[in-house]
C-alpha cells in the first residue's frame, strides 16, 4: 500500500492525467442528479482533482475527501487513507462517492465492509472502479516480453469482473446493487504513450510480486511490437472497462 501512495504521490507532483476520472465523476454527478434527494455529509474516496469536492457539493452540504495519496488528499483538504485498513467516523456519512481506488486494495470485501460501517442509515454508495476487461493490449504486449526473457511475471493488477460486484456488494450489506459497464477505447500511437498515461493516472504495477527490474532491451522491443501489431491507420486500440455501481445501506429494508 505504500507504494500506492507513492503511485499517486507522482502522479500528484508530475501532473495527473485526468480525462478518464473526470468521466467517471461526472457520470457519478450526472446519476446523483437523478436521486431526488440532497445529502448533508458526503464522503468523496479518490480525489485527483482538487475541484471535485466543490462539484459535489451540488448535490451534498459537506464533502469530506480521502485518498490514499497523501498529496491528492493534502490538496483537496482532506485525509490519507488505507481503505480496508482504517475507516472514517460511524455513521458520519449519508453519500459515498468511491472514485477509482477501491479496485487496487489488498482486500476489497474488507474496505466495502469498513465502508458500510461509514455510511448512515438510508445512505447512498455510488462509484466506479476498472474492469477486468482493461488493457487487453497492455496484457498481450506484456506475454510477448515475457516469452522473451522465458519468465511469467504479473505486470498488470488483477481487476474485478462485471458479474462479481453486485453480490460483493450485496455481501458487505448494501440493498439494491446496480452495476453498469463503460468500455472506453483509446487510440495510442505508441507503447510508450500508454505507459506514460498509466504512470499519469498512477496506474502502473504495484503488485507485491511485480518485477524486480523493467523490462530489459529485447523484451521492450517484443512488447512494444506485440502493442503496434494491433494498430489501425498508426494507432493501437487500447480498452479501459469502467464499472460504475450504487447501493444503499438498509434501502431495502424499508421497502
């Protein structure tokens, strides 16, 4: 988790690139503006843009903000977090906006729990994480590398599949679970340019068991040709599966 935070603590000080997390919270305010309700104490998880609170503040009194990126946090006026390690007050939040981090915890049923535990009664969870239908591209380009140097190595974060989040969800004790798939497609010129964009959305590899080194000559070079093979008119498409889900807390036993 430290080097989560040190991911997004990069991304922070090398300028953040924004045009996939500010789709997805300006769909979260686009459903939010459907709920006919206004909420008093809203929790807004991920935060790479200090703007984002005073957006929702359109639909909520007070937005508090935590990232488990100290810098994000800092900027937004909020706190650092470890989502399935600590939690926010009890109760203290009747909206929950839980924007591209949940999808990199170590133990996403535990952080949903602690989450439930935040939210009031009749409280509102609505957010997004990836797919596991991200970077095929990236996935494909990373199996060449590794043919090359003859070792398997994970280089990309294993991610939920579509049909797995309702009943974790519903497993945390959330009523009413919806789920919707946005498969966005990006046009890169180069493996470079994709790599570039993961590291500016602080999305390359944390895993515990990631490479000890980068790639070396000759499997760059057979990734970077597994990428290109798939270009059309110089561009290779590149896939990010955006899940957006909400729930309720008690909703449904109220009827």
């Amino acid at each position: 988790m430290e080097l989560r935070a040190r991911r997004r603590d990069r991304a922070a000080r090398n300028g953040v690139e924004l045009f996939l997390y500010e789709r997805v919270f300006a769909d979260c305010l686009d459903r939010l503006a459907l709920v006919q309700r206004r909420f008093e104490n809203a929790l807004l998880m991920g935060c790479p843009d200090p703007e984002w609170p005073a957006r929702l503040k359109d639909r909520a009194s007070h937005v508090d903000v935590r990232d488990p990126g100290p810098l994000f946090a800092a900027a937004a006026g909020g706190e650092a977090i470890i989502e399935d390690r600590s939690s926010p007050p009890r109760g203290a939040s009747d909206l929950v906006v839980a924007i591209g981090t949940l999808d990199t915890v170590n133990d996403l049923p535990l952080a949903l729990r602690l989450i439930v535990e935040a939210m009031a009664e009749d409280a509102m969870l609505i957010g997004a994480i990836s797919g596991g239908e991200t970077l095929p591209m990236l996935r494909g380009a990373m199996r060449a590398a590794d043919a090359v140097s003859g070792v398997a190595a994970p280089h990309v974060h294993p991610r939920i599949e579509a049909a797995a989040l309702a009943p974790l969800l519903s497993g945390a004790g959330l009523a009413m679970p919806v789920v919707d798939v946005d498969r966005v497609e990006v046009g890169y010129r180069s493996f470079e340019r994709l790599v570039g964009d993961l590291r500016a959305m602080a999305a390359t590899n944390i895993l515990a068991q990631r490479p000890a080194r980068s790639l070396g000559r000759r499997e760059l070079l057979a990734a970077k040709q597994a990428f290109e093979e798939s270009a059309i008119d110089g561009r290779t498409p590149e896939a990010f599966e955006i899940l957006h889900f909400s729930a309720w807390k008690n909703r449904g036993a109220r009827g």
